[in-house]
C-alpha cells in the first residue's frame, strides 16, 4: 500500500502528464467502450429468443429476372407447413396500422397481423399473460391482443391489470391477453393480432403480402431448408401451374436479415473509435517517454541506491496502472452516458432496446485499460532503466538514445498515419453528404405538409372514399393551401412497389418479356403539390367515388418514355399489368408524361415509374400532402380540427413537413459523417500532441548540440529550418502511411459514397494539407524556443 501512496503522490507532482493521459484515455475507453456496446448489441450478440441459431426469415423466389424476393401467400405458409421436413414450424406476418378507440382520443398502433405458429417459432414467453390459444386463431374466433411493453408502458403503467382490458379497433374489441418483454419487438411494435383469415382466402394463391419467419430443426442448416422449399414449390407448380410454376424459396438467417443493413456503417464507426483508441494509447506511450527521460535521473540515483531494475520498473508500472485504472473508471462513466444518449436518439436502430452497459462491455474497457497499461507503461519503462548508470548520472539528459527515439518516431508516424485516414474518410463521407443533400430530386418540399388518416384495408371502401374525398375538399376550400392530394408511398423513401408491364405498340415479345417499373398510387393534386413538372398531356383527374375493377387512367415519367417508347408520344396509349394477380385487372390509359423524381431514395438514379389514378377508398391508409402558400406549420395547426370535424374517432399521426421528411433520409450519411468527422478531429488535435512532445523530448535531447550551432554563428531561421525539418520528415512519413492505408480502405468506402471516388484526390489534398498545417503549427512551438535558447546557458547545463 505504502508503494501505491509513493505512485500517487510522484503523479500529483506532475499535474500536467497526469491530467492529460488521464482526460485521453477517458475519451478513448469511453467513446470505444460505447461504440463496443452497440456493434456488440446489434452484430455480435444473437437474438433474444431461445436457440435463435434456428430461425431464419423466409420469403418467394419470384421466376422475374429484375426482382428475385417477393412476400408469401397464406395458403402457401400452409403448404410449406404440411409438406416441409426440415421445419418445426412456420409462420408469416404484415404489418397493419390500426386505430384504437377505447381511451378519450383515438390513438394510432403499429400492429401486425400473425399467422398461427407465430409465437411458437420463437419459442418466446410472454412476461405478463399468454400468447393466443387456437380459438382465437381461427376464422370467426374472439378479437384477442398481444401488446408490445412499450405500449404496456405508455398505455397502461405496467399495470398488470391490463391483462383482460380490450382495444377498440375498427369498431371490434380486442382482449389484451399477454405482454410480450421489451427486447421481443424487432422494431416500434405496439401490438399482434391473429390474422383471422377466411377459409376461402387460402384458395387465393396469388396473394403474396406475409413476411414469413421459421424455426428449422437441431442440424438443419439453412441451405438444407431452402432445398426443402425449393422441393416443396415444385410439386406446388405442377399442382397449381397458374399460380406457383417457376416459383422457388429464399431462406436467410433472421439475425442478419433484420441487421445485415446496418453492418457496414457500425463497422466504420467501431473502426474509426478502435483506430482513435489507439492514436490515444500511442500518445500517452510518447508522453510517457518524454516523462521517463526527464526522470532518467532519478531512476539511476535509485538504481545507485540498491533499487532493481524490476523494482524501478515496477514503481513506473504503478503510476501507469493507476492512470488505467482511474481512465477506465472514468471511460466506463462516459461509455454509461453515450449509450444513454445512443438509446435515446437512434431508436430506429434495430435491436436498440437490448441495449445496455452490460458486463461483456465492463470486461472490454478492463481489456482495454489493460492493453493501453502494458502498450504505453511498460516498453517505455524497460527503454528507460538501462543498465549503464553512469553515463546517466554524470551526463543527466545529455542524449536519448536512437532505440528509444526510433519508437517514439514510429508511433507517432502511426498516429499521423491513422489521422489521414480518418481525415480522409471524414471528408469523402461530408462530400457524399453534401452531394446527397443537394441533389436534384425532381420535387420541391418547401411549405408542404403531410400526415396519415388511420383507417384499415378490411372496411368499408365506399366508406373510406367518401372519407378521403371530404378530407381533400376540406384543404382545397382553405385560402392558405396551393393543392392537395395523396399517394401511396412518399418520394426518396426507398418504399415502392415494382410490377411488369406491357405497354402497347412497344413491340414486346415473349422472349425480351414485359417491362419493370415502379408504382405509385396518386390523386389529382398531389403531384402539383410537389410541382414536378407536367411535360405532356395532363394530371390525374379528379378523385371519384370508389369503384371496382374500373378503366385506370395514368401518368407516366419521362424515364419510363425514354427507356420504353424510345421518346416517342405515350399519351393515349394503354399499359396493361402482367403480373398473373393483376392479369385480369383492365388496362391503363395515359393521360400525361411527368418529369422524373427520385421514388426510391437520393442515391438512386430515377427508374421508370407509373403513376395510377385511383377512385377514392382504393388505398385506405394514403400518405395526405398539402401544399400551403405560405409557412406550412401554421397550417399544421388546423390538420386535426379538420378530419376530427369530418370523422372524431379517426387518429391523425405521423404529421410533419415534407423537408422534415427529406431530411431525415440523410439521417445515415449525415450521421456517418458527422461521427467520423469527431473521431479525426480528435486525432487530429492528439497526434499534433504527441508530434508536439516528441520534438520537444528531441530539442530537450540535442540542446547542447543546438547550443553550439548558435555560438557558431547560426541565426534562428536556421535552427527552425532544423527542428521543423525533422518534424517535416515524420510527417512526410505519416502522410504516405496514410495514403496507403486509404487505398486499401477504398472498397469499404466505396459502398458508403455517392457522388465521390474513395481516392478522390481535392479530398485526400484537404486532408494532407489540414493535417500538415495542424501538425507543423505544433511542432512551430518547440522550435521556436530551440531557436531562442542562450547558448552559454545550453553548453554549461551539459
């Protein structure tokens, strides 16, 4: 203990090195320690369901060549069900939002629709109540409910009580019958429901809308049940050639289904925190060094004493281990911190509500305390007790020696290395940022608005389209609104649906097949609400009462014109979906061209897309856009008190402004950009600290020598020109490090830009140049003082 006292008391004598490792080691344990959690949360752990090994998500292999997944029909869940042998069991889901009535105010859930089985294939218990029993999942069966715990949170206290209470959803109350625990949901879930289907749906084969989800048995691996869907599809085809021929199966491991998406990113961010890490520990190894030189000394008049050479190193190790300790301690407190603020902020994030400070992420700051303690502690300690004394203690600090010097030199060459590459990716990803946000998207988002009107695709449709018709005619009748509509999915989303078509005097033959494009639903005045422009004929018409199996009417965009009618008039002609559900639906009509817009996210070039007319009541749940003249929050005020005056029990939800929305579609890149960017300034600002110490430790080394050359005659632009020479050659060293690790980080990044190369040359240039400016700026200091030494009192110290 007395020993351990010794160490403190020499630390507290060197506030300055005590603090500064301390506050680098604090930044560098915390922000990984924090990083560790979440790619630890997300990637590593598995799933929080028992043997989550065995499940994998299934969907359709569809014969198209330009779109191989699609969603499952019930009846075919069934089929894989009863003639599968590689499955325990199978089940399928869709999502569905729903309205529930039963507080004071109608409230929005986000339910999905479950198939039976469902919460059999996760083997999952719920933490309050059951699971749904077999009356309650048939046809004709009792309205029943599992709710999320977010929703038992929110909603009911965590009142057990709540169990036996029902939901009023669509007129139909619903039994709350369990709680599901919080980590259940794969994402903002608030309740299941049993699918219900009708006995006649299943001979509805062509109906593909299910997600589906199995469990395989013990040593089934994922391709073995592939092979057995695929089996199984092909006695389907030769059964029902109409509907099933040519179809196979996707089989895919569920965990990387739900976060395969976001692996890249979390990569590059643990990535970016691992490499500041270690510009961190490589800093305090060269303040470390600096600090053993100047104690050299005093470790010799120790070893003249009788100390050992482990002992001296021993009494070093301790003062190192007790700046890992309290830098692990307080890495830790930040860690606890970030991933707050992580949990709070990224709720989208999958798996975020399995996220926690865990034991697995204590252990990982003690390893890394630990590395960081042996790395920057002990290596200096050995270079630093040499065995010839007294040279020591009759020279004091007249030299350091190469060895030692060449590893400082070399990390700091690394941690400069390290920083241009961080510079570097910080750079490129605020350029593809910027490229994003700037890009022409083929619509205007100023003063608009948008927001959903719940209701669900099983009422009444005449219903529905009077609803919706109210509602549009409501806005329109209001000064301060330019236009009004709707659609079935907003723009740079990436939400869409793709179907073939055949498009009339195209020449299309059973060889070259039908055309793909993208669809969206629309109604007169949502397009003139976003002011793409109309290049041919005319907008959608009015919105009529609702009407099945009528003549659609269509607007097309220009890509579809130029790829499919080699930009020949379109106008008047007819298109005909292919697809074999959509087979017997009659034929399109356009009635105008429109200018391309980017459906399916900034970063995608526009495709061809159709834009069908609908009677009202053909897409209950729409996304309603407004166009004010003037600022569109003003107008958001008066969104409830509109569709309340029209219908009370309907919940409005999901109300925000169309550059809200635009926005958040950078939310990725900007994110990546910005935490990138954090990460090299901060190793920017602790290798220009440990490029600092070094040439520092090295005028502190050559002061006689520099002494001299004054007394010689040298002036002080010379002395600079030496010391920033030797700082210019560790940085040309850094820099070329740098450059090559980039290259070989160019595939990574490729994926994670748009609009810039990996190796763009402006960038890398920006880089160098900050980097060199920033380091030279630190290495300036040292050198100026090496330049103003008194050379009388340099060679008489010596």
């Amino acid at each position: 203990m007395k020993q351990w006292q010794i160490a403190s008391r020499s630390l507290a004598r060197r506030p300055g090195y005590f603090l500064t490792a301390i506050s680098i080691l604090v930044l560098g344990i915390g922000a990984t320690t924090a990083l560790f959690s979440v790619v630890n949360t997300v990637l590593l752990k598995p799933l929080p369901y028992p043997n989550a090994d065995r499940l994998v998500s299934l969907l359709e292999a569809s014969p198209s060549k330009s779109k191989k997944d699609s969603l499952i029909a019930p009846a075919r869940l069934e089929d894989w069900n009863r003639m599968n042998r590689t499955f325990e069991s199978i089940a399928g889901f869709y999502s569905e939002n729903v309205t529930d009535t039963s507080g004071p105010e109608p409230q929005r859930l986000a339910s999905r629709r479950v198939s039976p089985r469902f919460f059999a294939v996760f083997g999952a218990a719920p933490l309050v109540g059951r699971t749904f029993s077999k009356q309650e999942e048939i046809y004709g069966g009792p309205g029943a409910a599992v709710i999320s715990y977010g929703l038992w949170t929110r909603a009911f206290g965590q009142d057990r009580n709540a169990i036996g209470r029902a939901l009023l959803l669509g007129g139909r109350g619903y039994t709350i019958v369990g709680v599901m625990p919080k980590e259940f949901a794969a994402g903002p879930i608030d309740a299941w429901l049993p699918a219900q289907f009708a006995p006649w749906f299943f001979r509805m084969r062509e109906n593909r809308f299910m997600s589906g989800v199995g469990r395989i048995k013990p040593g089934v691996t994922i391709e073995q049940a592939q092979a057995d869907l695929a089996r199984i599809e092909r006695q389907l085809g030769e059964q029902f050639p109409q509907t099933d021929k040519d179809w196979s199966a996707i089989a895919s491991d569920l965990k990387e289904q739900r976060v395969g998406q976001y692996r890249r990113a979390l990569l590059l961010m643990f990535g970016s925190v691992g490499l500041l890490l270690f510009i961190a520990v490589a800093n305090i190894a060269s303040l470390t060094l600096a600090q053993l030189h100047q104690r050299e000394r005093e470790m010799a008049i120790r070893s003249s004493v009788g100390a050992s050479r482990g002992q001296v190193i021993a009494m070093v190790m301790r003062e190192v281990l007790l700046i890992s300790g309290v830098g692990a301690a307080g890495g830790a407190t930040l860690a606890a911190s970030l991933i707050g603020i992580v949990t709070r902020h990224f709720a989208e994030l999958p798996r975020i509500a399995e996220l926690g400070f865990d034991w697995r992420v204590l252990v990982f700051a003690a390893a890394v305390s630990l590395f960081a303690a042996m790395l920057f502690g002990i290596v200096p300690a050995i270079q630093a007790t040499r065995a010839d004394l007294a040279p020591v203690l009759a020279e004091s600090s007249r030299s350091v020696s190469g060895e030692r010097r060449r590893l400082q030199q070399s990390l700091v060459v690394a941690q400069l290395a390290v920083t241009v590459v961080l510079l570097a990716t910080a750079g490129l990803l605020l350029r593809s940022y910027r490229n994003l946000s700037q890009v022409d998207a083929g619509f205007c988002t100023e003063n608009v608005i948008t927001f959903h009107v719940g209701a669900a695709w099983d009422e009444d449709r005449p219903h529905i389209g009077r609803l919706q018709q109210q509602i549009i005619a409501a806005f329109q009748r209001l000064p301060s609104v330019e236009s009004a509509g709707f659609t079935s999915f907003l723009p740079a989303t990436g939400a869409t649906l793709n179907f073939p078509v055949a498009l009339e005097g195209s020449g299309q033959t059973p060889e070259n097949g039908p055309f793909m494009v993208g669809e969206r639903t629309v109604t007169s005045g949502y397009l003139q609400s976003l002011h793409v422009p109309l290049l041919a004929g005319a907008w959608c018409p009015p919105l009529e009462p609702f009407k099945f199996n009528r003549s659609i009417k269509a607007v097309v965009n220009h890509r579809f014109v130029e790829l499919y009618a080699r930009n020949q008039n379109v106008v008047g002609r007819w298109f005909k979906y292919t697809q074999s559900s959509l087979a017997n639906n009659p034929a399109n009509e356009i009635v105008g061209v429109v200018g391309d817009v980017r459906e399916d996210g900034l970063a995608m070039a526009p495709a061809p897309y159709v834009y069908d007319c609908p009677t009202a009541g053909s897409w209950p749940d729409p996304e309603y856009v407004v166009r004010a003249r003037g600022n569109a929050r003003a107008l958001m005020e008066q969104v409830r008190q509109i569709v309340h005056g029209i219908d009370p029990q309907r919940a409005v939800f999901g109300m925000r402004t169309l550059d809200g929305l635009l926005n958040d579609t950078l939310e990725q890149p900007r994110l990546n950009a910005g935490l990138v960017g954090f990460f090299a300034g901060t190793a920017m600002v602790l290798a220009s600290v440990g490029l600092y110490s070094l040439i520092t430790l090295m005028v502190m080394a050559r002061r006689r020598e520099i002494g001299v050359r004054i007394a010689l005659g040298a002036d002080s632009r010379q002395i600079l020109r030496l010391v920033l020479g030797g700082a210019g050659w560790l940085l040309a060293w850094g820099i070329g490090l740098g450059i090559g690790m980039a290259v070989v980080a160019e595939r990574v990044l490729k994926t994670l830009l748009f609009g810039v190369s990996p190796l763009d040359p402006s960038t890398l240039a920006g880089a160098v140049a900050l980097l060199a400016g920033v380091s030279l700026t630190a290495a300036f200091l040292p050198a100026r003082r090496a330049a103003a030494v008194d050379p009388l009192v340099a060679i008489r110290a010596e």
